[in-house]
C-alpha cells in the first residue's frame, strides 16, 4: 500500500527566521500547540544540544509515547522531523516524516509548506485510511497552531 502523503500551506505574519526558530524549538512545542483538537500532550527533546539532524525527542502522546528525531535540517528554510511507533517486539508498525519547507513572503511574512508523509507496515495497512483521517487532522491542528502562536 502506497504511504499517506499530503500537503498544507499558510502564510504566518512573521518573518522566516522567527517561524524556522519556534519549528526547531521542541521543547518550545508545548507552549504553542492546542490544548485540545491534538493527540500531542507533550514534547521534549532527548538529546542535548542546538537542534540538528540525529537530536532525538519524545512526544507523548494520548496514545502513548513516540520517540523521533531531526532527519533533515537546512536553517531557515527546511526542517523534517522522522518519528516511529513500534510494536512490543520491536517491528515499526507506523513511522512519519512531518516537514515544513519555508519561503519568505515579503516583509516580515513567510509561506509554510508542510508536507506529512506517514507509513503503516504490516497489519497496521489494513488501518491506512483512518490513520490518513487522524494525520490531516493532527497536521492541520499543528500548522493552525503555529500560524496563531504568532498572532
């Protein structure tokens, strides 16, 4: 089964170094994303450091807890997140990569592109088309999120 890829796009009033900043701050996640419309409940990071591809973080999550880490970081145009939920024999069931891609928008406003791509392996394709309802609502929930926290 082909993986759950999709895009968002929103222009935030803020300048793009400001927007790269608070995507890159993890542990900074648990000030701006909704209390209530995400199954996020909180994030911190793992490892210690500036953020950069290979720091690790932890999200809990209503259903548990997902570790992840930065796969691709280009400052301040690109970052792209890698998080997986395994099995208790250690089979990744469902792994994503959430990405937001930056362009500036004139003076002190910049386009979010944010692109999710989520796989299930195994059994958990079977469940593919409501884990594709769950991952537009809780990416549309983040980028709504990060859009309002500069307002």
């Amino acid at each position: 089964m082909k993986p759950i890829e999709f895009e968002l796009e929103r222009t935030i009033a803020a300048p793009i170094d400001q927007v790269f900043a608070r995507l890159v701050d993890i542990d900074g996640y648990n000030e701006w994303m909704p209390k209530r419309g995400s199954m996020l409940k909180r994030t911190h990071q793992t490892s210690p450091g500036e953020p950069a591809v290979g720091t690790t973080y932890l999200d809990e999550m209503t259903v548990g807890s997902t570790p992840g880490e930065i796969a691709e970081l280009e400052s301040p145009r690109k970052v792209v997140f890698h998080w997986w939920d395994k099995s208790k024999s250690g089979t990744v069931k469902t792994e994503g990569w959430p990405g937001f891609f930056l362009e500036p928008q004139g003076a002190g406003a910049t386009l979010v592109r944010h692109h999710a791509k989520m796989e299930a392996h195994g059994v958990y394709r079977l469940a593919v088309p409501v884990f594709r309802r769950l991952a537009v609502r809780e990416r549309t929930a983040t980028i709504d999120a990060l859009k309002a926290s500069f307002e």
